[in-house]
C-alpha cells in the first residue's frame, strides 16, 4: 500500500502541470461549472423575499434543478417560487406566505450533456429578534464594598444579539476595572460604591440581521453603608433584595467567573478565541494573563475590557495549551487555569480541486488534499453521484484523495464532486474532466499596446488554449531568438516578464503557441515610459492666520502621458472653497484660516503611474487670551493666581506676562508686575501694601502678545509702614548762608498707606551736636537758613505714614552755600619758553580761602602793544581756564615781539576770587610775514622796476629783503636764477640788463634776526623792440627761408605717411618712443584741440612761484601766519590740563588776518604776453 501511495506521489508530480486550470473559451464543448452560489449558512430577513443563488456556465448552457431537505423541490408547484432565466437562482415571494415556511437545506444541481455539477448545502433560515419577556425586577439594596452581577439574559435570537448598557438618556454607562461587561452581557461590579446607586441601568440588546433593538427593564441599585442600612430596613424588607448585613472589609481577590481553579475551552481553527476572568474583591483587583506553556502569538492578541477579556484572533494549532489569569491587590491574588484546545474543520491545503482539460490519450490527475481536526473524511462523487454508483472508466483510477485518468478517451467528459467532512464542518467543490481535441487558439487581443514604466516590472500577456496543452514560444522584433533568458521570465500560463524593464525593451512581441494540430501566433507591443517624479516638492509652512501660503509641485513626466494633478487635504479632497486656487503645479490658499491647517499632499496621476509629496501647513496665530483668573492662598503681601491658557494656536506660549492695576493711587493704567514661563498656569505674586489689586495675564508665543485676559476681582492690601525711605538725598546751596536738602520722593505704590509726609533731619559735620529735624509733606526738598558758608552737613530722609515711619535711614552728605572766594593766588610767575609760547606758575589758595567746591583757576591775559613801532596796537582779552586744583598752565598762541599783561584768579560754583597782581611779559622776535605787496611799476626793452610794502604783521625788526628772480621760456622752462639783497628801508629796485621780450619770475621775502619769512611772487614781460620785429618780418618773407619751410613741410609729410603705413601694419611710432623716453617735468604738450601749449606748471619743491596768481591791480594779498589758540584750547574756554596743554579761549573777538597764499601767482593777461606766445608758435 505504501509503495502505491509512491507512486501515486510521484504520478501526480511529474503530471502537475497538466493540472492547471485553464480556461475554457465558450464557444468549446464542456461540463457545468457553478459560478455563484449562496453561503452555506444562509439567514434571511422574514420582511423581504427569499433570493436563492445559483449560476453556472458550460456548453450547452446548463439546466437548473433542487432539491430541499433532501427530495426535488418541484418549483413548478409552487406559485410563489420562480427560478431566474438562464439561471438557476430562485427568489421566493413570501407576500402570501410566511418566510419561516421555506426554511430549510437547500442544493441546486446544473447539468449538461457533459456532467452535472452540484452546489453545497444552502441551509435557509429567518433571523429572529424575540422580546424580553415581561417581568418585574425589584430593587437591588447591597451594601457598599460588596460585589454585584446584574444580568443581562437577552432572548435568543438569530444571530446573536450584540450587548451593552446604557441610561434613560441612551448614554453608556462607564466602564472601569471596577465595573465591567461579560461577554454574556452580565454586568459586573468587583465593589460598589456609593456612586453606583441609581434607577437606570438598562441592558440592550441590538439584533444586527434586522437592525433593532430590543429593551430590558430598568434595574435599580442602592449602595448603602450599614448604617443606612439599618435605617431603611424596614421599608425595604418586604419587596428587595438585601445582600449582606455585616460590615464590608477590605478582601483579598475572588474570580467571579470563570468558577474554580480550572477550566477548558475549545476554539475552531481560524475563529477568534476569547477568554474571560472576572474577578471580585476590595481594593479592585488587577488583572493579568500569561501562557502556561509559551508566548502569547505575536500580533494576534489584544485585551478588553480592562484586560479582564484576552483575545486571540485567526486560531491556529499552535495557540493551544494553558492560558492563566490572575487577579491581585494588596491583600494576596488568585490564579485560574483555561486549557485551550483548538479543533478545525476541513480546510484545503492546496486549494481545492481545479478543472481538467485532456486530449484524447493523455494522463491527469485530479487531487482533494484537505486537512482537518479531527482527520477529515473524504468522499468522491461524479455527475453529483457516488463515484463507485458511476459507470466504470477503464481510464479512472480513484485512491482517497486522488482520482488518476491514464490514456484517457473522447466521452469520458463529467463533472467529479470531492466532498470532505468532519465532525466541525464540510467543504464540497466541483472540478470537471473536459476531454477535448482542439488546434492552439491565442486569447490575448492581437496588436495589443502594454505600457510600463521604466524600471517597473512588465508583464506581456499570452493567454492560451489548446488541447493537448500548447508550448508557448515568445520572440522579439526580427524574431532571431526565442525569449527564454535573463532578463526575460515565461511563466506557465504564457505570460513573459521583464522584472526591470528599460527603454531598450519597447518593441513587438511575438507570441507562438504550438501543439500537435497546429501554431498560432499572436503580436504585441511594448512601450516602456519614463517615470512621473515631482522634483521640487512641497514644502513645510508656518503661516499667520489671515495670511497666503503657497504649495509648489513641479513635476516631470513622460511627454507621451497625460498627467493629472490632485491635491489633498489630510488624504481626503479639498474643501470646496474659493480661498484655495490650484494650478498647473502649486496651491496656493489665500486668508488662511486654522480649518486650513493639516498636510497637504499633491498627487501626479498618469494612466501608468503617479508620484505623490506631502508638506505640512501649520497656521499660527498669537494666543488666546487666557481665562478664568483666580485668586488663592491670601494673605496680607501675597496671593496665588492662577488661570487657565487659551489656545495657542500651533505656537507654544513662550511666557505669561502679569500686570495689575492700582485702582486707588493710579487707575486705569496697568503696570507689568512679573512673568513665568509659559509652561506654569499660577504665580505666587508679592504684593506692597495700601494697593487695590485688579490683575490681568496676557500670554505670549512667536507671534506676540495675545489680548489681555478679563481682569480678576480686586484684591486689597492693606496699609502699613513705609518699607524703605526715599532715595538720592542732597544737600547743597542755594545762597551762602543756607542749606537746600531734596530727595527723591516715593511714589503711591511704595507710600504703603495713608498720610505720607518726610522727617527730614540735618546736623553739621565734625560738629558734636544733635540732629535737627523736620516734618515735611507733598515735597521734595526743605531749605535751611542761616547756616554758615561751605560747611559739610551730615543729612537724612526717612518716609512716615499714618501707620508708622520707614527704616532708619542711610545719612547722605553735603555743603551749605558757596560764596565767593576771598584770595588771589600768590607767587605768580611766567617764563616765555618761545616766541608764541609761554609757561606760568602759582601758589594754589588755601582751602578755606575758596569758600566753596574748587572748580579751577582762570589765566587772563591779552597784549598791550607790538614792539615794533609799525605794528597796530592791541587790547582783547583771552582767558585760559584750568578745571581742578592746577599749580601752573601753558600759554599758547602769542605773538611774537609783543607786550602782554596777564593775571591769574581762582574760581569755585559761585564765581571768581580776586585778581593776583598783574604783571607783564615780552615775546622774542620771530620770523615775519610775507611783503604785503609785490607789483611791477616800469617795463621796458631791457629794465623792470619793482615796488612793494613791507609786511602786515613784522614779528620783529626787518633786517632786510632777498629778491630771487630767473626768466621763463614758452615752454614754461625756467631760466638760472638771478639773486638780490635789498635793505630794510628799500621798497622798489630797478633790474637793468634785462632780456627783450622775455618773461621773467620774480620771488621776495622778508627777514628778521630769526629768519627769512615767506615769498610773494609776481611775473613780468620786458618790451618787444620793433627794429627786432621788422627784421623777423623780412626774414619770413625771403625766398630762401620759404623754400627752406617748403622743404620741412616736404619732410614732414613723408615721415606722416611712413608713420601711417606702419601704424597701420603694428609698428610703434618713432616719436612715441621719444615722448616716453621724455623725462623733463615741465614739458607740456601741444594742446591737439586749439594748438596752443598747457599752462605752465612748476612740480619742484624749490620753485616757489608754483600757482601763483596776480590780481588785475597788480597787488598781491597776504595773511600772516600766528599760531591759532584753537590749537590749545578746550571746548568753548580756552584751558590748560594738568600737564600744560592748552585748553583755554579767547575772551574776545580776534581782529581778522589774512593767510598768505604764498607759492601761488597767475600771469595778468596782457597784449606783451599774447605776442609772445604767437612768436613761440611761429
């Protein structure tokens, strides 16, 4: 037997393939196949009519026939059954009679001349949803601790009902650990309460076939203590339930269901195991499970009901064994065991059997491999016959779960039924032998176009038929090899796969299927599409409400596809609303509102693919203001407050900001008091007394602040003494004889209380005496009289109200009034360092002389007269002012060869002292000032005369003049330089021997014993001699000296042409060399526009007459050059620091100098000069 059972093995192995279904087209020969049925278990609604299902197809078309319980229900018989046509579906019209009247076990046969296929079993029943039946249910009085079941008890229904309690208002009843539901419908209670008592615990049942739901009545429960108990027994004595009469202790854990230590369960293979503890016990017990032998099955199991349900769903063997709940509290625990054994009905282990097609002469095999707990019985039958009832066929062979067909012939088509069954269930399934000769035949569309995208897998479809069973071949294009290799992949049923398909694939496809009786080929085409790729994505925004917010969503597709692009919302369609505008590729959502917030995902649709991307908008917005301010924990310099935060609108709240108002020192305006971190919803706040509180919270986040809350209540304070004293108490002087003290007054909130006024108090320093005092009120400052000049006073300032004063104050310090001081400064001494600079040195004045704070000494000095008999006299007054206590100081900006006068006095906050002695000091001689003037009287062929003053500010005795002079060719050359010393009474010179028409410079200075002082400069022009002119006139005009120019002109000409070609051909010009190669600083090109020469220009430091110009007069101005006191002075007063510079001020206003221009003349415009630059050119 083992060795058959081998070989049977091995058969259908090597005949697998010839096993699998294939599809027969229509138009062909072939036995019933039932395409739609009705369930096995088939529940109907008793107020709609009775639809029985039952479709086949074969060829012929098959015909209909039942049976019911068993015998053939002759619908012809009964008016208000009609079978459908071309089917086999009945509908039952129960109009007239009763649904339950068709109850029963219904089967539909489909039969041709091929076989005869059979349905399973159709066994009809009507869902019933029966009434409670009527009772009256008493009150229920149990004592509080104790445990309580209310049943449920629902009538039975079909199916079963689905269970849940609820109250007159039909809302659930809370559930807990405590109080929970059976999978019974019980409800449980591990101990009640006091809260438990109430009329209303109803339980429903819902009936899910009919969809109704049916009541219980009421249950009333009363949790008493054993108190009340006692009160209230008689009243309830005679129509309740008492449940216990002692005192109810705390207990350890008893399970209510399931009862003792053990129990078992079994489940069905595939079904949802649930199993159940339920315990009772003070304090309520926590529940726990564990698997004895193993794991619980991962991703399977689940607790309800407050872990009081473990449910297990989709069974399997390996879920059987031992389950153990535990119960536990403080007081011990309790365990049970379920053992769980899992049983199945028969199921198939390869699928059921599948249709088989033969050629005459070939083998098959049809199999029943099915499985089952306990074993299953399998049972073959043949046209809806027992197979041993059937007629014999040499070429069938049956060996339990297989029927063998060897050399199979024409006729031996039917219909084989495998019935398998246990004691759980059954499984029936049909599968015909359809025994045909028949040439391969394609039944994929010829010319069909597949398209893929690249890089996806591609299949190509090649569905065939043919008996025997066609070889498929595929090829490609030129059809030079078969497809049977990487990267291709033929499956069995014809189709060819690419796993990857790149754009190297698209093409034709041939599909050949071949058998014994013939070759069919059938085309198609492959294109292979670039992908659909967003590539930029949408991106994540924070929006402000009321603000626009813009999507981006720029895709790339292949350019044969028609995309579509879709926007979601939180992947669901986009509300319907116009703020929201779509485009090609964005969204974009004007006024954005906190309904818009959520993630929005753009999706690219072609026909073969998509792409999609997701961003996330958040809409923010500054909080809401928070709400229901309280005040807690009052005391007197202290409350809580506490509030609730409003919406944060997506932006945390950073901080909370406190502020208060003060309705009785300054209503109406709200004072920042403090902040605490947005994390924290109280503040401990410290409050000064004698203040009327009234607070408010504004909340903070990125978007700013949010409104303020709706103020608390009013919190008053109430008074007390001044907690601190005013601040920045000073003393000082108004007059020499007084004492002026002031303050800094506290304000309403730091008064404390009513009343407030100052005891201000003084007493003089170093002084053994006692304190003056006085009480001042609505001011800031108290004035002393009588007090001695400049005596440091010790001073204090302490706050008092109506219910006590402030702390002892801090002693401030200060003076009473200035007065002038009475002293100059003594041994005052100068020392001229230079001719602008001199040094002056003094005693400082004893302290007390000054009679008041030392602000510094002042210098006052000015200049008597020049000491040079020429020069104006002066009378202004300059000041330099020393800040400090200084001993000496630096005069600055002195004339040189002059007469001062100076004197020295100190100065404190109320004025100057009296003037020391005034003395006197002569400056050196320095060097003098450029000649004021410098014209040219009497030009003629070869003599100029010269005339000039001497300078406006001297610096001493002028010892002389020195007159430098050289000529000046038109090419701005200078000529050597002629020098002359002049004497100091000279003021003209007549230079003979002079150059005709030429241009002369000319430079003079004066000079003292210390030097010679700055140049003025000046041009001139001897006179043209007109002999000289006429022979220059008969020059030009001799014909020698024409034909001479003529010849240059010649010359010139050519050279311009050579010049030209080679420029032309790249070549540098000759004289361009010549002009770098030029060094001389005073050449000056020809002006190309106007062919006259540059102005002259003198770049050396030693020629001096660089610039200058002359004034149409003929005169040239001057300024002198004294040093300036700005360059010492500080601020607005000309002072000295302490190490001698100068930082002090003219007293007066200065007489105006004039700065000599010095090294600059211009050239006068003359008929002599014009003439002389036409004969330059010439």
């Amino acid at each position: 037997m083992m060795e058959r059972r081998m070989d049977t093995a091995l058969l259908v192995l090597l005949m697998g393939h010839l096993a699998a279904a294939l599809e027969v087209p229509l138009d062909l020969p072939q036995p019933p196949t039932i395409t739609h049925q009705s369930p096995k278990d088939y529940i109907i609604d008793p107020r709609e009519n009775i639809v029985i299902h039952c479709d086949a197809k074969g060829k012929p078309h098959p015909s209909f026939s039942w049976t019911r319980n068993g015998t053939h229900f002759d619908i012809d018989e009964d008016a208000n059954v009609v079978m459908r046509p071309h089917s086999g579906t009945l509908v039952v019209d129960i109009s007239r009679e009763k649904a339950d009247h068709y109850e029963g076990v219904y089967q539909c046969t489909a039969r041709n001349k091929h076989g005869t296929a059979v349905s399973h079993n159709i066994v009809i029943r009507q869902s019933r949803s029966p009434l409670w039946s009527k009772e009256r249910i008493k009150p229920i009085v149990v004592q509080e601790g104790v445990s309580l079941v209310l049943p449920c008890r629902p009538p039975a229904g079909l199916p079963p009902p689905i269970i849940f309690w609820m109250d007159n208002n039909f809302q659930r009843l809370p559930q807990s650990s405590r109080v929970s539901q059976s999978l019974n419908g019980d409800l449980y209670f591990s101990n009640v309460l006091r809260e438990d008592s109430r009329n209303d615990y109803i339980c429903y049942a819902r009936f899910p076939h009919t969809q109704t739901i049916q009541q219980k009545q009421p249950i009333t429960v009363k949790v008493l203590n054993l108190e009340a108990i006692n009160d209230t027994m008689a009243a309830f004595y005679n129509d309740t339930d008492l449940f216990s009469e002692d005192p109810v202790d705390e207990r350890k854990p008893t399970f209510l269901i399931p009862s003792g230590s053990s129990s078992s369960q079994t489940v069905l293979r595939g079904q949802v195991l649930e199993l159940e503890c339920i315990a009772e016990g003070l304090p309520t017990p926590e529940i726990y499970w564990t698997k004895v032998s193993g794991d619980l099955p991962a991703q399977r199991w689940s607790f309800l009901y407050y872990k009081k349900n473990l449910r297990i769903v989709n069974a399997s063997a390996s879920d059987a064994g031992d389950y153990r709940c535990g119960a536990k509290n403080k007081l011990g625990s309790v365990h049970h065991t379920i053992h769980v054994s899992v049983k199945a009905s028969p199921y198939w282990i390869s699928g059921a059997p599948r249709n088989l097609v033969l050629a005459p002469g070939e083998n098959g095999v049809l199999t029943c491999r099915a499985s089952g707990t306990p074993k299953p019985s399998i049972t073959w039958l043949m046209n809806g016959i027992p197979i041993e009832n059937s007629p014999k066929d040499l070429s069938r062979k049956v060996e339990d779960d297989t029927i063998i067909f060897t050399d199979i012939q024409m006729g031996s088509s039917a219909v084989y039924q495998c019935n398998v069954s246990n004691g759980h269930g059954y499984l029936m399934a049909n599968a015909f032998v359809n025994v045909l000769s028949e040439p391969p035949r394609v039944l994929t569309p010829a010319d069909k176009v597949y398209q893929v995208i690249k890089n996806h897998r591609a299949r190509i479809d090649c569905a065939f038929f043919g008996s025997p069973i066609p070889k498929i071949t595929w090829f490609k294009d030129s059809r030079s090899s078969t497809l049977d290799g990487d990267p291709y992949i033929q499956h069995d049923n014809g189709t060819l796969e690419i796993h990857t398909a790149q754009a190297r694939n698209s093409g034709k496809y041939t599909c050949a299927a071949r058998n014994m009786l013939g070759i069919f080929e059938n085309h198609v085409y492959l294109e292979v599409k670039e992908p659909t790729r967003i590539l930029k994505q949408p991106e994540y925004k924070v929006v402000q409400r009321g603000r626009s917010v813009v999507f981006e969503c720029k895709v790339k597709h292949d350019p044969t596809l028609v995309p579509t692009m879709t926007w979601l919302k939180d992947d669901g369609e986009l509300p319907d609303d116009e703020r929201l505008i779509v485009d090609s590729d964005s969204l974009t959502i004007t006024d954005v509102t906190e309904s818009d917030g959520g993630v929005y995902t753009c999706v690219m649709n072609t026909t073969l693919d998509h792409d999609s991307a997701s961003a996330e908008l958040t809409v923010v917005e500054r909080p809401d203001p928070p709400t229901d301010l309280e005040l807690t924990d009052q005391k007197k310099r202290s409350v809580q407050l506490t509030w609730t935060p409003g919406d944060e609108h997506n932006s945390p709240i950073q901080k909370f900001l406190i502020q208060y108002d003060d309705s009785l020192h300054h209503r109406g305006h709200w004072h920042n008091l403090t902040e605490v971190p947005g994390t924290r919803t109280t503040a401990h706040l410290k409050l000064s007394p004698y203040v009327h509180h009234t607070f408010r919270v504004l909340a903070l986040n990125a978007m700013g602040f949010s409104r303020p809350s709706f103020p608390s209540r009013m919190f008053k304070t109430e008074p007390a003494a001044p907690d601190e004293n005013p601040k920045d108490v000073e003393g000082f002087g108004t007059e020499h004889d007084n004492l002026v003290i002031s303050w800094k007054p506290l304000t309403g909130l730091q008064s404390n209380g009513p009343g407030l006024r100052y005891r201000v108090m003084w007493r003089q320093k170093a002084v053994e005496s006692d304190w003056s005092t006085v009480t001042v009120s609505n001011n800031s400052r108290f004035v002393v009289s009588g007090t001695p000049t400049f005596v440091p006073y010790e001073l204090k300032v302490q706050a008092v109200n109506d219910h006590g004063v402030g702390p002892e104050p801090d002693i401030a310090h200060g003076y009473s009034g200035e007065d002038l001081p009475v002293a100059a400064p003594e041994n005052v001494q100068l020392v001229v360092l230079n001719s602008t600079l001199a040094e002056v040195h003094w005693d400082p004045v004893p302290h007390k002389l000054i009679r008041g704070h030392l602000k510094g000494y002042k210098v006052y000095y000015w200049k008597e007269r020049s000491l040079h008999k020429h020069n104006p006299f002066h009378m202004e007054k300059l000041i330099l002012m020393f800040s400090g206590n200084h001993s000496h100081g630096m005069v600055p900006g002195l004339h040189p060869f002059s007469l001062y006068s100076f004197n020295v006095r100190v100065y404190n906050g109320k004025g100057e002292g009296p003037v020391s002695p005034t003395q006197q000091f002569e400056t050196p001689e320095g060097v003098p000032g450029a000649p004021t003037s410098l014209i040219v009287t009497n030009s003629n062929l070869d003599t100029l005369t010269l005339e000039w003053s001497p300078p406006h500010d001297r610096k001493g005795r002028i010892t002389g003049y020195t007159l430098k002079y050289q000529p000046v060719n038109n090419s701005n050359e200078l000529g050597p330089v002629e020098e002359l010393a002049l004497l100091a009474n000279e003021t003209s010179v007549t230079l003979p021997n002079l150059k005709y028409s030429t241009r002369y410079k000319f430079y003079l200075n004066a000079k003292t014993v210390k030097g010679e002082g700055p140049v003025i400069s000046q041009e001139a022009v001897t006179i043209v001699d007109e002999a000289v002119a006429s022979r220059q006139v008969d020059i030009a005009t001799q014909g020698w000296f024409i034909g001479l120019m003529c010849a240059i002109a010649l010359l010139i000409l050519i050279l311009l042409i050579i010049c030209f070609i080679q420029r032309n051909k790249g070549g540098k010009y000759p004289v361009k060399e010549k002009e770098d190669a030029h060094t001389d600083p005073e050449f000056q090109p020809m002006k190309e526009d106007d062919c006259t020469f540059g102005e002259y220009s003198d770049n050396e430091d030693h020629k001096p007459l660089k610039g200058s110009r002359t004034p149409s007069n003929g005169t040239v101005k001057r300024d002198d050059s004294d040093d300036s006191l700005v360059d010492y002075g500080e601020g607005g007063d000309g002072q000295f620091n302490e190490d001698g510079s100068f930082i002090g001020q003219y007293s007066g206003k200065s007489g105006s100098r004039d700065t000599a221009v010095g090294h600059e003349s211009s050239e006068a415009p003359s008929p002599i000069n014009a003439m002389n630059s036409l004969n330059s050119f010439v």
